[in-house]
C-alpha cells in the first residue's frame, strides 16, 4: 500500500490554519441592514419565542433544533489515546461535527463536559435538550458510557447514540449479512465469537442477537477469557447478560470451529492456528485500531476462503462508523425522531448490505482506481459513495415511522430522496475521488519551482500523502535552506532534487530542444540558457524524456509567461489543441470556466474546440458534461456583432456530433439558474450548466478573479488541458493546498 505519512507538525499546521479549530459557524439569514436585525433579534424574535412557547413542535420550524447534533464527551476514552480529559478530547469532538456535516449535512456542534461523574455528566446533557435535534456521545469509558446513555434515553424526548457501541455494530452488522450470505449460513445458526467485551463489543453482540442470533451460540471473551455462567472475575451486569453456559475458558478454545469472529480488542489476539481451526468459510472481522487482531494476509495464509474485514481503509472491508452516525441521524433527524431504536439501526444496517451489493457507480470505481464488485473483497460500501446519503436515511426514517419514533413522519418519500439527492455538496467527492486516483496512480511530479516554500512544502505533503514521488527543480543547497527555515528540515533527504548541474541528461536535454527550435531563431547559446537556466523549460525537458509523470509549475512567475516558456518544449499554442479550464467550487456547486489560459480571442471554431476540452475535464471530475456558451445576450437579444460567435458555436458542435449537452448564447443566470432557465423551454440543456465556455480570455480571467475573492470561491486551475503530457500551471497567488490540487490533477492525467 502507498505511505501515507502523517507528521506531528502536519497535523498541527493542518488544526492551526487558516484558523484555529476544525468550523466556524456562519449565518444562514440576511445580516446586513437594520431590518435584518431587527428581525433577526429584538423586536421580530418575539413572535417566534411566543409561538415556540405555546407549542414547542414548532422550536423544529423556527429553530436550527431539527438539523443540529451534539457530539458530547468527557474525553474519558479517546480514539486508542485513553483519558485525556475534556479539553483533550476537544480535537477529536471538533472533528465528529465536520463528518456530520460533510457526509450528511447535519449541523453539530461539540461540546466537551469536565467530568467523570455520571451523575453530573447526565444531568448536564439532559439540561440542554431543548438546544439539539440529537445527541452523539462519544469516547466515554466503560462501564460508565452504559449508564450515561441508558439513563439519558430514559429522560430525553430526542435520539441519544453512543457511537462508540452502536456505530461499530450496525457497520459490523452490514459486513456480517452479506459475508454470510457469501459463504451460505444464516444468522441463527452461526456460531459467534467476540472478543472485547466494552462498549463496541457488547453493542455488537446485543444487535446481532436482535437480528436473530442465537444466545447460546455466541461466546463473549474479554482479557480474562470466555464469560461463562458461574465467572465472578472482572466482571460486571453487562457483561453477566451474555454469559452461556460452556466448558470453554480461553479464545483460543472458543475459536474451535467458529463461523464467526469479531474483534473489537487488540493487535495479535489472533493467532493463525485460531484462524486455522475454524469452521468452513469463516468470517473474520478484525476490528482492533490501528493494528487488527490479525491482518488479512496472516488470514489468508492458512484459510484461502476466510472474509476478512478491519477498521483500517488501506485493506479492503472497513468496517467504519462513518458510514453509520452521519446517515442514522439525518433520517432520525428528518422525522423528529424521538429516539434511534434497535429497528432503525437494523434498517441502517440492511440497507448498507443491499447497497454493497449493486453494482458500482463509475465515479467511485474512478476514485478508488480500480473496478469494485460485491464479493469476499467487497461486503461493505465505500465511504464515500455518493448513493449514500439518499439511500440510508430514508430506510433509517421508514423503521422509524413505522416503530412510532417519528414526531413528524414523511408522507411523501420519493420527494424525500429526491431532496437528500441534491442535499449534498458535490465538491468535496470530486475532489476525494481526485486524491483517490492520485494515490493509485503513484506518479513522478516534477516540481518545477524549488527556490520556493509554498512548492517546497506542497512537494513534501504530496510525497508524505502518498500520493507518489516528489522531484524538485532546484539547487540541493537552497531547498535544504528553506525546508529549514519551514520547519521541515527533516523532509530534505526524503524529496528527490535535481538541476542542470546534477543531471546526466543535460545534453540529451539540449539536443532535443535544439531540434525544435533550431528554425526559430535560436542558436545553440540560446537553447544551453533555456535548458541550463530556466528552471519551466528544464521542468518540462524532464517530462518529455520520461524523468517524471507529470509537470506542476507557475507560481513564480505570470502564467503566460510560463505558458510561452513550455511552448518551447511542448506545443500549446492557440491552435494546438491546448486550453485552460478553470474548476470553480462555491456554495455546494463546481462549474469549469474555459478558456482561461491560451486562446485570447476565439473565434466560433475555436469556442467549439474550448467546449470539447472543457467537457473532456468535466467528464474526467466524474460530472456529466453541460455546456453553456455565455454572453451578454440571450439567444439573440439584445442583438450585437460581439455575441454573434457565441451564437454561431454552438451550430458548430451540432455539426460534430458531440456526445454531450450544449446550448446559447446565454446570459449566465440563464445558463446557472433553473427557474430562468424555465424560461426557454426550447433550450437544449436538461439542467444548469457546469461547463461555461466564455468569448475571450480577459473574461474569464475576470470571472474567475471576482468569484475566488467577492464570493469566496475555491479555485482549481487552470487545467492545461489538449497537450500530449500532464502539464498544469498554478497561478502566482496559489496557497500550498491550491498547488496540492494541481499535483493530483496532473497525476490523474486529467488533460
């Protein structure tokens, strides 16, 4: 698997900046004249107050209460760090609210409670109900973890959940439906065996005998062994309830011929010969963090035909929780639930078994480079699946309706998919599945800028991220220097640096560039300055012999300028095929804007080309390609010789036969917004483009400049696209993170 290092300075720098912390809270009304305020506040928030007071149903009307969750801890068990107390555990809490709202746009905020008493901590939680549609304990110690969330239950009208028990089970539940239905057995006639008996184990075990598991077949082990009817030792009521009556007093000896393992303990518990002495077909969920009771391939060593699943994600079935809380509370959420019962959990669970066993959307098989299929290597869907969020919480909210949770049930469900569909922002999973290929791809970038620290620091997370292999244009001397003065000293040895002076290859280098420029006015001392000394056109001779997969500069000098420099080497003229297309994230949307880089002035042949490329790089970012050619006019008014070619384009591409959706000349507003574009029912597009193709270059400069600092856009790009070899060019303001993305563009040869 590719190393994916994570340093204690990355981790700092990435929970210290922009800001500190994980989120921010942001307003979702106006707040900007006196009237918003004075709606917002005093006098107009009195009339809500009153109405919520006379009927408290409409708190989930008036309020944020109905989309927000409380990750509440006392930082008594955290992650595999043990009591760091609240304040410590504060990092972790922070980071549960962003999954929330990143996999099931469920506002949350944590709260982190100074207190080991149960009492005190019960108490705390029950007095802010009325503030959270929900609430989410998290890494709370046994046996105390049991009383807090039995007692809260009992006292508040909202979803209390435990993940740390109740997460692990329904993902461990999933995986266990479909590895039996692979191997043939039922759930009631399986013999189980559990070792770790805290709050996970015994959640596990709890919700799989409600789902039909038979008592005296399940065997609960713990650091003393099998509990058993009769063991006094270490134990306590919750473990006394799955006690059987049994000879059998180690692991080892209740692992005699087991169908099933699961594994919420420590690393190596397992043993191969355990391994070897189970039943036909065994299941083996490995679930101990970091490290598995026993890796998948000590598994398979001596049992070919066992199912292995572990929490880790570099082994095929994890078994992680974020496939569970986000989704168990967004439909809990969504009916006002009153509590996640045991049917909604089991709903989750079920449903997760059937969607494994579809057929893979193509957007997630290019995510994760390679072609995923229900099978031994495949019980449990990925993470990030984009079918998720609309398959899940409406199973979750139907158990739900159905056992009398639901405050307000959903009557029109189809309606509800259909919301939970468009819910999501799409930005997020474009660029997961970005980082994904790259990853698989495990290409050779060539860092053209090394005498810079955005470059340098870009360069070392690309090769810690494992992404690939970092090489660095630059003097060793200098790259050492400022890798010292960021505070990465210890990245020098590890990135690859070559220059004109190190090189062998120079002279192959000159040879070749003399070849294509011999006849454009440059003599053999002009071609030595160009290869030896600019560090573009030496980057780019790199890549055109092979030295490297893909070529990421720009951020030292202006992009045209950089542009006529690899022209050199590379042709990327206007009428080469090249062009720039500009990816925009904001507000939950991505459109591509092109051409930003090559073609000044294009004429209606050349808008067509620009469109083919742009949905060439939408199609490679997993979206299905809309083109809108836009202007200042709309399908022929107001009449101007200026608009004629954004008129004439799209005839163009009707004549090529193109494969995907087009359509103007058209405002913007026409081309981004449903309801104006209502207005033309005539129009080609079945919906918002995601493609603009612009008259000319100053236009999209200015498009995309004013996006990225009036309305807080992310900006990817230009991606130089139509050219024979990975090649992007980063802008002059481009931020570490913005020269990341353009590493894993280039490496996913999105061109």
């Amino acid at each position: 698997m590719p190393n994916n290092k994570v340093t204690d300075a990355d981790a700092l720098a990435y929970h210290l900046e922009p800001t500190p912390g994980k989120f921010e809270i942001t307003a979702s009304v106006p707040m900007t004249t006196q009237r918003d305020l004075s709606l917002a506040y005093s006098p107009g928030v009195a009339v809500p107050c009153l109405a919520i007071a006379d009927n408290p149903e409409l708190a989930y009307d008036y309020t944020n209460k109905g989309n927000l969750v409380a990750v509440i801890s006392n930082g008594t068990a955290v992650l595999g760090l043990g009591n760091l107390g609240a304040l410590g555990s504060k990092p972790v809490m922070e980071g549960k609210a962003v999954l929330f709202k990143r996999f099931a746009d469920v506002n949350s905020i944590d709260i982190e409670l100074d207190t080991e008493n149960p009492e005190e901590f019960i108490n705390a939680v029950k007095l802010m109900g009325p503030t959270f549609g929900g609430i989410n304990l998290e890494d709370i110690k046994a046996p105390e973890c049991f009383i807090i969330e039995q007692a809260l239950k009992e006292v508040m009208d909202i979803p209390v959940f435990h993940d740390d028990q109740h997460g692990t089970a329904v993902i461990c539940a999933a995986g266990l439906i479909n590895a039996l239905h692979l191997s043939g057995k039922k759930i009631q006639d399986v013999k189980i065996v559990l070792n770790g008996a805290g709050a996970a184990g015994i959640a596990c075990i709890e919700l799989l005998k409600s789902m039909g598991a038979k008592h005296n077949n399940c065997i609960v082990c713990d650091t003393k062994g099998v509990i058993y009817q009769g063991r006094t030792e270490g134990m306590n009521q919750w473990k006394s309830a799955h006690a059987i009556s049994t000879e059998l007093r180690s692991l080892d000896d209740a692992m005699a011929g087991a169908d099933v393992f699961l594994g919420v303990s420590v690393k190596g518990a397992v043993t191969p010969a355990m391994v070897e002495s189970m039943a036909p077909d065994p299941v083996i969920f490995a679930m101990a963090n970091p490290d598995p009771e026993i890796t998948p391939e000590e598994a398979h060593a001596v049992r070919p035909d066992a199912i292995v699943a572990t929490g880790r994600s570099d082994y095929p079935n994890q078994v992680n929780n974020v496939l569970g809380f986000p989704y168990l509370f967004r439909g809990a959420l969504d009916i006002h639930a009153r509590a996640i019962n045991d049917e909604m959990k089991i709903a989750c669970a079920r449903a997760l078994a059937d969607l494994a066993r579809e057929e893979v959307p193509d957007e997630v098989a290019l995510a994760y480079g390679t072609k995923l299929s229900f099978g031994r290597d495949y019980i449990i869907p990925t993470p990030f699946d984009p079918r998720l969020i609309y398959r899940i919480p409406p199973a979750v909210a139907r158990a739900g309706m159905d056992t009398g949770a639901a405050r307000r049930p959903i009557v029109d469900m189809d309606g509800y998919e259909l919301s939970l569909k468009t819910r999501m922002d799409p930005t997020a999973s474009i660029l997961r599945g970005i980082n994904a290929r790259a990853r698989s791809s495990q290409a050779r970038i060539i860092f053209a800028e090394g005498d810079d620290e955005r470059v340098l620091r870009a360069a070392v997370l690309y090769q810690r991220q494992g992404f690939g292999k970092s090489i660095v244009v630059g003097r060793e001397s200098d790259v050492r220097q400022r890798l010292e003065a960021a505070g990465l000293g210890d990245a020098a040895g590890e990135l690859e640096v070559v220059n004109a002076a190190n090189t062998e290859h120079l002279e192959d280098y000159k040879n070749y560039l003399y070849q294509r420029l011999q006849r454009k006015g440059f003599d053999t001392t002009d071609v030595h300055r160009l290869a030896a000394r600019d560090r573009h056109v030496f980057g780019s001779l790199m890549l055109a012999h092979g030295h490297g997969d893909g070529l990421v500069t720009g951020v030292t000098r202006k992009s045209a300028h950089v542009l006529g420099l690899i022209n050199h080497v590379y042709d990327v003229g206007p009428h080469d095929g090249a062009v720039g297309v500009t990816a925009i994230l904001s507000k939950g949307k991505i459109i591509l804007i092109s051409d930003t880089l090559v073609h000044e002035w294009p004429d209606e042949n050349d808008l067509a080309d620009i469109a083919e490329r742009g949905a060439g790089v939408a199609r490679a970012l997993g979206l299905d390609p809309r083109v809108a050619f836009v202007s200042f006019s709309t399908f022929g008014y107001p009449i101007s010789e200026r608009a004629e070619k954004m008129r004439i384009a799209p005839d163009v591409l009707l004549k090529r036969g193109v494969d995907f959706e087009f359509e103007g000349e058209m405002a913007v507003d026409v081309a981004l917004n449903v309801n104006e574009m209502k207005k033309y029912p005539f129009s080609r597009l079945t919906g918002p483009a995601n493609v603009l193709v612009v008259p000319a270059r100053h236009s999209a400069s200015i498009s995309v400049k004013l996006m990225q600092e009036m309305g807080g856009a992310t900006v990817i790009g230009p991606i130089l696209t139509g050219i024979d070899k990975p090649i992007q060019i980063c802008s002059t303001v481009s931020s570490v993170n913005d020269i990341l993305n353009m590493a894993a563009i280039a490496a996913c040869n999105i061109r």
